[in-house]
C-alpha cells in the first residue's frame, strides 16, 4: 500500500471513531409525557443548545402513566409530565425528587401557579406547572344563547332537552356539578353533599343527548351539531373553532375546576441536572409560547409572558390576551382532586351512564 493511501486510511478510521466517541458522549434524557413537550419546535434548540438528544415516551393517562414508572427499571425516566392529582401519589410512592424553588421561574407565573397548593407535600416542592387549562361550558353559538350559559342552571333549560354530551369521565362532570351546588372545593365534600351531586347528576339525565367514550367522540358530536352544549375545556372548544365551528366557551358564574400538567424529576434520574435545565427551556417565555400552541393541542401555559411571543389571534382564542379577565378565571376555579372516597364516586357515574 502507498504510502498516501495508508494516510487516507487513517484519516477515515479517526474520523470515524472520533464522531463515534462524540455521539457516545451525547447526553440523553428520557422523558414520559403527555403530547406536546416532544415536539421538535420545542426540543430542537435544547438538543443544540446542551449538546443532548431527547428521547420521549407518550402515555394517554396519568393511570397508564403511574403503572408504566412503576412497572419500569429504576433510572429508566429522568422526567414525568403528571397531572396535578398524580404528584401526591408519586411522592407517597418514593418516586420523584423534591425540588429547589429557586430554580425555577416563578416570577413569571400567574399568582395561582407561583405556589401550587398540589405541586407541595409537607412543605415540599415537588412539582412545576407546566400547561393548564379548566372546564366550563363549551356552547354551540348558533344554537345557544350565551346567557344560559353562564350559570350551569342552563344545563336543565327545556330548550336544549337531548343535546348535551357528556365525556365519560367523572371527576370533571361531577366537580363541575359541584361547582353548580356551590361546594367551593367539590372534591372535599362529606357523604351528604355527594348525595347532592348525585341528585343533582340524575336530574340532568333527560337532558343528555350522548355520553362520549372519547373526546374524539365528544369533538365529533359537536361538529356535527348533533349536541350543543359539553362541560368541556379550552382546548376542546379551541379545536372546534379552528375548524371553523361556532363552539365557544364560557366559564360559570359558579366556577370551574381546574386540570394541569407538571414536571417532576424520578429519583433515580441518570441526569437530574439536564433535567432540570429542560424543565426550565420549556417554562421559558418564547418556548412556553410554542408549548401554549403545540401541534398536539392548543391550551394555556403558566408563564404570564408567553403572551408576548403568541400571535394576536392565537393569545385571544386561549384567553391569555387579557390579564385582567384572565386572573377573574383563576380565581374562579377549583382544583380537580381524587376524592378520598373515590370508589363512592365512580360508583355514582356508573349508575348515572347505566340509568
């Protein structure tokens, strides 16, 4: 061989090898969400920025969610995306880190998110707001007067007799009945007020035109006009209208209750510090923007100032183009909890889809 070729030879096999000890080098982090977070708008940057390659696992729900984390090898999952209800349960299980306030941007928050009552157990941060939104009344404009919807009272109207769909899911119908029957939190109730939503529940049977096994079923009887009226949320109606549906949505008199998402660090996390640094990259203002208006679906985020890097029309549809009003439904709402006698609930709806 000449000498030129050998070389050339060398060149490629340490060219080759040097980029193997480079990808070998790459950082990976390993995270399971909810949709939206994996998008490639959102990580590439931070994949640029820290040199690192996100590796993301979706799961449908937070049940699906505690069973795959718990079924997995310690070390599997750096970062969990749970709802608000879910944190409590992951720390009694030993599964996620406390966390360090000051290293996250609450300043920025909305008032609700700077101290989430959920995100702390015995005085602990354990999780970060991440994305939220609530349930109200989600309307057909055509069909609906608005001023019936503004108190959950216009659920029972005779006029819309048969076209209300219910999503089959009890803890945000019920909440929201709740809501209706003035229990400011309406998942720590006593056995008497459950008695009340039942009542109550029941006696809107008649007005039920469909019980949604899916939100997909919930959207399409909606867009058919098949049904009016949903206790739905934001991104729901969002959906709808950008397909050119009149759905709007109002938030009741008596209140909403609430649904969020966060972010938690596993214990056992390879690379707790990355994470940290992507829960702040997503919580930034310009990033929360393009979480608030993911691909996935649209909905409000917790960082006050994602509003400056939304369009106008995008920041109007997730009500984040008014602060004022915006702080009025914050106040407005309740926290979606897991009831202690959640067994009792289910129970309820069970005899409520069956009646």
């Amino acid at each position: 061989m000449k000498w030129w070729m050998l070389f050339i030879l060398i060149a490629v096999v340490s060219a080759f090898f040097g980029t193997g000890q480079t990808f070998a080098a790459r950082q990976q982090l390993n995270i399971l969400i909810m949709a939206g977070y994996e998008e490639p708008q959102i990580i590439r940057g931070f994949e640029e920025k820290y040199n690192c390659k996100i590796n993301a696992k979706l799961y449908p729900s937070s049940d699906e969610m505690m069973a795959l984390i718990k079924s997995s090898k310690r070390g599997t999952f750096d970062i969990l995306s749970p709802d608000a209800p879910y944190v409590a349960k992951l720390v009694k299980a030993d599964l996620i880190l406390p966390l360090e306030p000051n290293d996250y941007p609450f300043s920025d928050f909305y008032d609700r998110f700077k101290h989430f009552d959920q995100h702390w157990i015995d005085n602990k941060l354990y999780a970060v707001t991440s994305r939220w939104g609530f349930y109200g009344i989600a309307y057909n404009s055509k069909y609906v007067d608005r001023a019936d919807v503004e108190s959950y009272s216009g659920l029972w109207l005779d006029k819309y007799k048969g076209k209300i769909a219910i999503f089959d899911w009890y803890l945000p119908n019920m909440g929201c009945i709740g809501r209706y029957l003035g229990y400011k939190d309406p998942y720590d109730i006593n056995k008497e007020q459950l008695e009340k939503i039942r009542e109550t529940l029941f006696s809107l049977k008649p007005q039920v035109g469909t019980i949604a096994a899916t939100n997909s079923d919930t959207i399409q009887a909606l867009a058919n006009e098949n049904v009016w009226i949903s206790i739905a949320g934001r991104w729901l109606q969002v959906l709808l209208k950008e397909q050119g549906h009149p759905i709007e949505l109002t938030n009741p008199k008596e209140g909403g209750v609430s649904w969020t998402e966060a972010f938690v660090i596993t214990k056992h996390s390879k690379n707790p510090e990355l994470a940290k640094k992507y829960i702040n990259w997503i919580l930034s203002p310009e990033i929360q923007a393009k979480l608030a208006w993911a691909n996935a679906f649209h909905a409000p985020v917790p960082n006050s100032k994602a509003v400056n890097y939304l369009g106008k029309k995008e920041a109007k549809m997730l009500g984040m183009d008014d602060y004022q009003t915006l702080s009025i439904v914050l106040k407005n709402i309740a926290n979606r909890k897991i009831p202690s006698n959640e067994e009792a609930w289910k129970k309820i709806w069970q005899e409520f889809k069956s009646k």
